[in-house]
C-alpha cells in the first residue's frame, strides 16, 4: 500500500500538545435541525421503537410455534 496518510501536519499535533486521540483531529459533519422539537422527536421515536419491538415479539412467537411443530425446540 503506497501513499501519504498523512492527515495533519507536524505544527497541528505540536499544537494539541502532541496529543494523537483522533477526535482532535477528526471532526463530526454538521448535522442540520429538522425542526422537530426534541421532546417530540423522542417520544415519536419511542412509540416507533416499541412497535418495532411489537412486531419483533409476534414475529418470533411465529417463528418458535413453526419450529416446535417441526420438533425443534
């Protein structure tokens, strides 16, 4: 493998006190608002994950009663 991975220079990490953790380093992109309440978000979010987790549940129901009727228990 040939290249340079070089991603910062010297005088940057000199200037992080030569510290290497990547997150001085590597940042996180910008994430634009939707606009959606926090507090809304959450409990939309919430309600979606218990019907995931809903459906997860009647789903193995269905899948263990089709395995104990082929003997595998």
């Amino acid at each position: 493998m040939s290249g340079n991975w070089m991603l910062t220079t010297l005088e940057e990490i000199a200037g992080h006190g030569h510290v290497l953790t990547p997150g001085r380093y590597v940042g996180a992109a910008d994430v634009e608002h939707d606009g959606e309440p926090f507090e809304d978000k959450m409990a939309r979010l919430s309600a979606e994950l218990g019907a995931q987790f809903a459906e997860s549940a009647r789903l193995e129901a269905i899948i263990r009663e089709n395995l104990r009727r082929l003997g595998y228990e």
